[in-house]
C-alpha cells in the first residue's frame, strides 16, 4: 500500500511541495501517493481536506497553512504525521529576531512585493517569446541562453527560471543543420558567455520522444544518440557549460543555472 502525503497550502503549495520533495529524496524506495490541496483559504476547505485526511491510516502532512485556526484543525486531524512550516520555525526566529511574526497568507511567494512580481512577470513575458528559437533578435536583453537538442528540458527550465527567479531566459533548439557544423549558430556565437547546455543520456531522449511522437526516425535511438553525442562534441568545442538533465528536476536544473552559470564573463 502507498502511504497518502499531503501536501497542503493556502496559496499555490509551492514550498509545501518542495519540503515534502526534499524530505522525501531521502528515503529511497518509499513507495508515497502524493496529493496536492493548495488554495484552502477559508474554513470549508479546511475542515474538507481535514475529514479527507483522517480516513486515511498513518498519512504523511506537509503544511505552508499560515491561519491559526486552519493549522490547529490539521494537527487535529494529522496527528504525528504533521510536517508544519511554521509551527516548526517560527517561533524559534522569533525568539532570535525578539519579535512576534506577523502572519499573512501568500506573503512567502512574493506577492505583496508588487515590484518582484512584476520583474517576474516581464521575465515570464521574455521566456514565452523567446521560446524554442522563435525568436532570436533580443538574445542581448537574456540572463541565460539554454541550447540543446529537441525535449532535453529547454522549454520548462526556462519559464521555472522566469516565473520563480525573475531571469528572463530564452532557449534555442539544435537541429541537424547546428550539429553538422563545428561552429556555434551564428545567433548564439555573439552570446556564447550566456550559454548553458542541456543534455541527458540517449535512451533517456528516447522515450521522452516516444512518448511524444511514436516510431520514426525522431524517436529512434540511433538518431538520438547522434543528436547527443553532437551536441556534447559543440558545447566541448566551445566551452559551453553542461547540465546532464537525465535524473533530476526541473527545479535542480534552474537552481544549478543560477548559483553556477550566472553572471560569468
């Protein structure tokens, strides 16, 4: 039997998620079926996710819930299983700070800092235009320029990159014509220092691509292991940073990008 997580937040859950996610890595085999209640922001959808939780034996809790009232419900009805944000650490930092936290809900995302959403916002903007090579001409205005081959992950880090860290990222797809050559794409040569390449094992681009179109020559492995090795052979030649993407997240391959790549001359 799988053991229920819950994974609950009056806002959109991000950070309950990744709590849970990071916890979680640390028992590998674990056999978990996750489930995501975000958006409990008044007491009907607190007491529903409540009532939903106590029919299950011995689940598992991951709380960002910031209301007093809608904590104290879960902890009710969670038992020992409750991981709680903020009951764990918040009054550790008050101590510490010497004052008492002012709780607000979504506060942790951003929101109330009209200033960061709206960079993150511009970003996103950027990222969707510039997506897959759509568009080239404003590669100047990038934070980060990620090339690969088709669905090596380009297009999801990309707009993680924008809507959480505000970097207006773009991506620029090889195709067979890119990779026959030693030399960058003209487009990308000029920017070559905002360059970050993205590749993942062949039998991995495989069945991703199987998955998406079926048999063909797209989706064989022999094409793909071309694809890759080419690839792997330019961004050697022209030292282009790498990010093997085959056995980790969408928000690894970000946070790398940014504490790695970013800002390098």
């Amino acid at each position: 039997m799988k053991r229920k997580v819950f994974v609950l937040s009056d806002h959109t859950g991000l950070t309950a998620d990744a709590m849970a996610r990071a916890l979680l890595a640390q028992f590998p085999g674990e056999a978990h079926e996750v489930i995501h209640r975000p958006f409990l922001d008044n007491h009907e959808k607190v007491e529903a996710v409540a009532a939903e939780i106590e029919k299950e034996r011995a689940p598992l809790v991951f709380s960002s819930l910031v209301d007093p009232r809608a904590r104290e419900r879960i902890a009710q009805a969670s038992g020992e299983g409750l991981f709680d944000f903020f009951r764990d650490y918040t009054p550790r930092l008050e101590q510490l700070l010497g004052r008492q936290a002012e709780p607000v809900a979504g506060r942790l995302h951003g929101i109330a800092d009209h200033g960061l959403y709206h960079e993150r916002i511009r970003a996103l903007d950027y990222s969707m235009v510039h997506d897959d090579g759509a568009v080239t001409r404003n590669y100047g205005a990038a934070d980060v320029i990620l090339v690969g081959v088709s669905r090596s992950g380009k297009t999801p880090t990309s707009l993680y990159l924008a809507l959480h860290y505000g970097l207006k990222a773009a991506n620029y797809p090889l195709v067979e014509e890119d990779l026959e050559r030693d030399t960058l794409p003209a487009v990308l040569a000029p920017h070559r220092h905002k360059l970050v390449g993205l590749t993942l094992e062949p039998a991995q681009l495989q069945r991703i691509r199987a998955q998406r179109r079926g048999s063909g020559r797209y989706a064989s492995l022999e094409q793909c292991r071309w694809e890759v090795r080419q690839a792997e052979a330019l961004f050697r030649r022209h030292r282009v940073p790498v990010i093997d993407t085959t056995a980790i997240s969408i928000e690894e391959i970000a946070a790398r990008i940014r504490s790695n790549f970013l800002g390098r001359s």
